[in-house]
C-alpha cells in the first residue's frame, strides 16, 4: 500500500506558495510532520483530504488495485468540535452514514469502534458534556469509522492533559500496523513517542523524510553541552540556536545545536527530535 | 442523513420550546384582534346581544339557500318588524327573540340576512353584468388592441353565469384570508432553524469532515431536503392553527360554497370553492416561504457567524415586506402571504399580448427566484 504525493503545487491569491513541488511516498507506517509555522503542512493535509485543490501534482494511491482513497481516508481535524446535542454514538452512526459505511448492526459497529478508544462507557452521553479529552477521542474514533487505510490526524493532542495525551499515543500506535497514519503537530514529543518516520517540511517543501534514528545521526556531533554561568549563558542564547537550558544552582547546563563546538568545554551530546527541528528550522516545531 | 440533520436542528429543547411559545403566541395575538380587555376581564369586541343572535340565525339560514329557507326569511322579518311595532324599544331582555330583543331582531333581519340573501340571490345577474361588459369592450378594442380583447374575453367568460347558492358567514373568511401574523411567526422560526444550516458547520469545523468524506453533495442535499420539509410543515402547521383558531372565534363555513358566496370577494378572478381557496392560500403561502427558505441556505453559506446570517436573512425578509408596498401585485413575492388581496379583485399583466394573472406571474418569480438562490447555495456551500 503506496500513497504517493508527486509535485503538490498550491499558492494562495497573494502569490506566496503554500506548497512547492511537494512529493513524498508513503507506505504503511507512522509519519510525523514537523515544521515551523507556515511551513505548508495544513496546506498539504486539506490536499490531500480534498478540502483544497492543488494547483498542480498529484496524488496517487494504491492497495492492490484500489485507487480510489478518498473512500478510504480518516481524517480528524484540529480543533475538531461535535454536535453537542448528539450522542456518541449517534456521532459514530453519522460517520457512518457521511462514509456510507454499512453495517448488519450500525449501533454494534459503532459501539466496537468506542471500545477502541475507550468512549464505550460513555455512549449514551452527549457530546455537550464530553471533556476536552473526550471529544478527542471520539474525533479519534469517527476517523476510524470505515476501517480507513489512510489516517490523518492534524493537530490531535492539542489541549490535551498529559493522561489524555498518553492514552491517544497508545491508540495511534495501535493502529500502525495496517495503515498509513499522518499525524501533522506541533508537539515534537508527539511525533517523537509514536512515529517512526518523520517528515521535515518548510517553505512548502520537503526537507527531508527519515526515521528518527536516521534524523538524528545526521546532526550527529552537532549537539552541544556546555555548563556556564549566566553571562556567558544569554550570550549564547543570543547568538546560537539553544535547544534547552537547565539551571544548576547559579550555573547553567546549554543545549547548543551548531555545527562548531560553541565553547571550549562544550561536549557531543546524542541529538534529539527537538535538536532536529532546532537545527533545520531554528524553533521547534 | 437527513435523520442527522433534523437530529442537528430540529430536535433540540431551543426549537421545540419555541416552536410551541409562538404557537400560544399565534394564539395570542387573534385572541388580541378578537378580545378588548376591561378591568382585566376579557370582553368580545363588539360582542353584544346582536352577535348572540347573528349566530343563531346563521345556524338557521346560514349554508345551501333553499326556497323553504326564503320563505321562511320573509315570514320571520314580517314577523319581527310587527313585533318591534309592538314591543318599541325595550331594555330588559325578553324570551322568544334571537337577540333578547324585538329591535335587534328586526335589524339582523333587515341589515345582515336579507341583503346576505339578497348578494346570494342577484350575484348572479351581477356577474353576468360584468361579463356582458366585458364582452362588449372585446367587441370594441377589437380594432385597437388584440392584448384587451383578449383580456376582455377572459374577463367575460371568467364571469359569465356565476351563481351563489350559499349565505356565507363572511367575517370569518376574510380574518383568515387577511391573516398574516403567522406568516410573520414561521418566518422567524426559519430565520431561527435555519440560519446556522451551513454556518454551524463551518463554525465546529464540520465542513472539513464533510468535504474530506467525499459526500459533499449528499451533505447539502439533505439540508436542502431538511429546509424544504421544515418549509412545509411550519407553513401547514401555523396555516392549519389559523383556521383552527378562526373558526373556533369567527366561525369558518360552506367550505363548497364559491369564493364570491362572500361578498368581500364578489369580484374574485377565480371561479373556486371557500375549500380550494384554502389551498391556494397554503400553497401560495408556502412557496414564499420555500423562497424565503432558499435565501436564509444561501445567507447561512457566508462566513461562520449564525448570527450575522440571522440579521441578513431578517434584513431580507423586511426588504421583501417594504417592496410589498409600492411593487405591482405580479411582483410582490411577500403579498402571496396574505391571500385576500388575490381573491379581492381581477388583475392580470401582459405577458407578450397575453393577459397572466398577476398571481401566476406572483408565483412564478417567487420560485425562479428560490431556484436560484439554491443552485447558488449547492454551489458556494462546503467550499
């Protein structure tokens, strides 16, 4: 099962391209998509989910002959909300008659997909009275509706307390195994936790596209250590890309992403996510 | 999908308790038109012993005319102006007359039964007065215009030999043709209902989970269905409670009686029965509805503000009422609401030579104008 995205092309009317000959294959799997802000990858999600026409590319799909993956997509917005007046699992059932998705038992099918994402107990309640996590979940749960094959997920874990934000990387990484799974967010921790590929994007293109592994070990030896006092801190703040400070005592432990050695004392310290985003975009996420 | 969406915005606690408060408040406002108050107790305006006995009376000479019936008007008015000569005027009520008294019952004989009687009676050399006048202008525009000849034609045969079999109790069907309020009250709900259609679901985001379904046109086909039904049934509901409300304070009749049978529509265009007048007051009612619904779907596909869509599509709504006053009846989209202008008198327009009632084209701009602002929401909406 492919999902290839060729030459995605899309500007907006003051000519700024949101997407610049964008191509990427996907295969089953978890993706992350990582990039600062403007980078395109909302432009890239309503591509793909048909909210938006490209200006030019394509997208191809294939699982054995099936092209045809719109019928095939799940798709939870950011800042997805539901009709407070519904149900659970009447918003399950209304998925599943927007997806044209048929079952012997639709209230059945639609109780097996809130088990998945343990909303099972809460079905009968509606929307209006589900917590902020609640509704997540059932936004997690109306993507799932119709067994999709492709998975997107655009901002899922904002807002999210930290137990919330746990149990939804529990129910992504169940569903990797048959799927392709985009998850677009701003929480590089997110990505870090559940996807095992990561997509670098920025100015509309893609930068790159690894494994974390991968990502990693090619900034190797240019993340930095060093322990300061504060001076010497905010000067490094000032002119490198700092990743992380930690205060000890009245000293400071800097994090540096640089491609030289940015103090005497600085030692190579194993990169992470976040020293990625740091080194190719400057921020992160 | 349609279950969903009058899951979405009908069923909710908001609609049903106002649908039902303007239902008591439809209920309000006639019992208003019917009722003075004095001293906090309800009085019958105009409710004196005359009206007691008008009714009385009307059960007994009111619907099918027979000769039995006239003769026995006749009999009875001798019988009450003999009666008034003997008794004068008197203040106590007594037994033995309609009103308690022998003056009121010699006046409802003379100013309501007999010329009721009497509408009945000559209506029938009156319309073919008119047809015979009508007739006679074909004859002479025959040279000048073929549009009058043929309109003065139509005139003629639309006239000739009616009759009215029927003594209507007429104040009734005027009430009920004249009646507007709750046209009034189902627009506001429409307004209420319908201006967050689109808007609500572009304001949770919902649009984004409709277009990336790929049923983006069965999506906006059940609102549209949701719009059209919810169109319909306001306008029976609140059309049906009109009657039921009329009849039970003004009393509606003769439903097979002619339109004309009441005086007030002696020169109605059209040769119908009280009963598909009915009809034609509901369809017609509700097809400005149907385009009043039209334009609060496409209002509502502008921006994410059900609010701002409810202001506009008021705004709207109030456009159409002013245009009512000074555009000519074959125009007037918001006049098809109060009937009685279309059976009070004939009005065509000319259509290339042909002579339209003004009512078809009425109609017929009013669904050409819904069609369009359809067609525009199927295309702007869930874009």
């Amino acid at each position: 099962m492919t999902l290839q995205i060729r030459e995605l092309s899309k500007a907006y009317s003051k000519g700024k391209k949101a997407l610049d000959s964008f191509t990427l294959t996907l295969e089953k799997g978890v993706y992350g998509i990582l990039g600062p802000n403007g980078a395109g990858k909302s432009t890239l999600i309503n591509c793909i989910t048909g909210i938006i026409k490209a200006d030019s590319g394509s997208i191809i799909f294939d699982d054995n002959g099936d092209r045809d993956y719109m019928k095939r997509l799940g798709f939870l917005p950011q800042n997805q909300d539901f009709y407070p007046n519904f149900t659970a699992r009447e918003m399950i059932l209304y998925s599943m008659a927007l997806k044209d998705v048929k079952a012997d038992d639709p209230k059945a099918y639609a109780d097996e997909i809130l088990k998945r994402v343990n909303l099972y107990d809460d079905r009968n309640k509606k929307v209006g009275a589900h917590s902020g996590g609640m509704k997540q979940r059932l936004g997690i749960a109306q993507a799932l509706v119709g067994e999709p094959k492709i998975v997107i997920f655009d901002e899922p874990t904002a807002g999210l307390d930290p137990k919330e934000r746990i149990r939804f990387r529990n129910v992504i990484s169940s569903l990797a195994n048959d799927k392709i799974v985009i998850l677009a967010t701003h929480i590089v921790t997110d990505i870090a936790f559940i996807a095992k590929n990561v997509v670098l994007m920025d100015k509309g293109r893609m930068i790159d596209c690894a494994s974390q592994t991968e990502l990693c070990s090619n900034i190797y030896g240019k993340v930095w250590e060093t322990v300061t006092d504060y001076d010497k801190g905010m000067e490094l703040m000032k002119e490198k890309r700092v990743s992380n400070v930690v205060s000890e005592g009245e000293l400071f432990n800097v994090r540096v992403v640089s491609d030289e050695k940015p103090t005497e004392d600085a030692v190579s310290v194993q990169p992470s996510l976040e020293d990625v985003c740091i080194y190719h975009f400057g921020e992160i996420g | 999908m349609l279950k969903y969406e009058i899951k979405k915005y009908i069923l909710k606690p908001s609609v049903i308790l106002c649908l039902i408060l303007f239902l008591l408040l439809n209920i309000g406002k006639y019992f208003e038109l019917f009722y003075h108050f004095d001293g906090g107790r309800a009085i019958v305006s105009g409710y004196t012993a005359l009206s007691e006995g008008e009714s009385k009376l009307y059960e007994k000479y009111g619907g099918l005319i027979t000769d039995e019936k006239i003769e026995m008007l006749k009999s009875e008015l001798k019988t009450a102006e003999a009666k008034l000569k003997e008794y004068g005027i008197i203040e106590e009520p007594m037994e033995g007359f309609y009103t308690g008294y022998p003056y009121g019952d010699a006046e409802l004989f003379k100013n309501t039964f007999i010329p009721a009687y009497e509408y009945a009676i000559f209506y029938f050399r009156y319309s073919n007065e008119i047809s015979e006048a009508a007739r006679q202008n074909a004859v002479y525009y025959a040279e000048f215009s073929d549009y009058e000849v043929r309109k003065n034609t139509l005139i003629s045969s639309l006239y000739k030999n009616r009759r009215v079999d029927y003594c209507v109790k007429g104040n009734g069907w005027s009430a009920f043709f004249d009646y507007k309020f709750s046209s009034l009250l189902v627009i506001f709900l429409l307004i209420f209902i319908l201006s967050p259609l689109f808007s609500s679901e572009r304001a949770g985001g919902f649009d984004r989970l409709i277009i990336s379904s790929g049923k983006r046109k069965a999506a906006i086909r059940s609102k549209l269905i949701l719009a059209l039904l919810l169109s319909f049934f306001l306008t029976i509901i609140f059309f049906f409670e009109d009657m039921l409300i009329i009849d039970a304070f003004s009393g509606l009749d003769c439903f097979n009686a002619p339109i004309y049978a009441v005086s007030e529509f002696q020169n109605c265009s059209f040769d119908i029965t009280l009963f598909e007048s009915c009809v034609v007051s509901a369809v017609s009612r509700f097809i400005v509805m149907l385009c009043f619904t039209s334009i609060i779907c496409f209002l509502s596909t502008f921006g994410k503000n059900t609010a701002v869509s409810g202001l506009l599509s008021f705004s709207v709504g109030a456009l159409f009422v002013l245009l009512s006053e000074v555009l000519p009846q074959s125009l007037d989209i918001a006049g098809l609401v109060y009937t009685s202008d279309l059976f009070r008198g004939f009005s065509v327009v000319n259509i290339f030579g042909f002579p339209v009632f003004s009512v078809v084209t009425a109609i017929l701009l009013t669904l050409i104008i819904a069609t369009l602002f359809i067609i525009a929401t199927v295309r702007r909406a869930f874009r």
